[in-house]
C-alpha cells in the first residue's frame, strides 16, 4: 500500500502498470471528510430542476463567527431535493446569515435551522470545501451545537 494526500492506493504485488488504463489490481481507496454544516441558504436549480435548490450554501462556528465554508450540490435523491425545498421555502430570511457575503448570484437566505452532513476531500487553503457532497439532513442536530 501507497499512501496519498487523497486516499490510499493498493495494488496486488504481481500487477504491472498499465499506462492509459485503469487496472483492475490498483485500487484508490479516497480519504474523504465528513462533518456536519449549517445551511445558510440556496441557490435555485436551472433545467428540470426549476423551483428546486441547485445547491445549498453551508457554513461553520470558526472563531466565534458564521463562516461561510462552500456550496455542496450533488448527493440527493428527488425525493430528498424537493423535502429540502420545503424546508428551505419555510425558512427564508431577507439578509445573508455569513459573516461575509459569498459570491453566489441569486442566492435566497434561510434561517439557521437545518444542520447537514456532508462528505469532503480536502479544503482550499481559503478553508472552502473541495469536492463536498451531500451525505444526509440531521433533524437530531441543532445548529447551535455545532459551535
């Protein structure tokens, strides 16, 4: 076994490289993260996703403030994105919940009630989320434990 900054690599010992192509005998095995997230608000979908969120934009207790850490958008079901539409639509706010404005034309502002479990790889050296995804919703989480 190799190990890497994204995962761990393990191969049999008879296998031999294949350029160009994937090999059955070398599997990456991905470290990913998975902590839980405040949502702050949406950004609607495009498509046959109008109406829906496209993404939902996340942040975290750091030092005291609300942060904003990403936008995760991939991961659920339909059933699942038009659950969360419901709880998003009953949640709205007319100001950003983040400590600062994140760059996310047409973003709508929810109040910080839905606490989400996320999956991520790594973080930017800005401490965004790199290659999040949603993992679930967290009813048994309120947001103010998270701190």
């Amino acid at each position: 076994m190799t190990e890497c900054a994204q995962g761990i690599v393990t191969k049999r010992l008879n296998s031999r490289c294949r350029p160009c192509a994937r090999s059955p005998d070398w599997i990456k095995i991905k470290n990913v993260r998975t902590p839980n997230a405040v949502v702050g608000g949406w950004v609607p979908g495009h498509g046959r996703l109008e109406g829906l969120p496209g993404a939902v934009l996340l942040r975290e207790h750091h030092e005291g403030r609300l942060r904003y850490i990403g936008s995760v958008g991939i991961g659920w079901s339909d059933h699942e994105r038009r659950q969360l539409a419901a709880l998003l639509t009953a949640a709205v706010r007319p100001d950003c919940p983040f400590d600062h404005d994140p760059a996310a034309p047409g973003a709508r502002w929810v109040l910080p009630r839905l606490v989400a479990e996320i999956t991520y790889t790594t973080r930017t050296r800005a401490g965004y989320l790199r290659h999040p995804s949603w993992h679930r919703l967290r009813p048994d989480l309120a947001p103010d434990s998270l701190s």
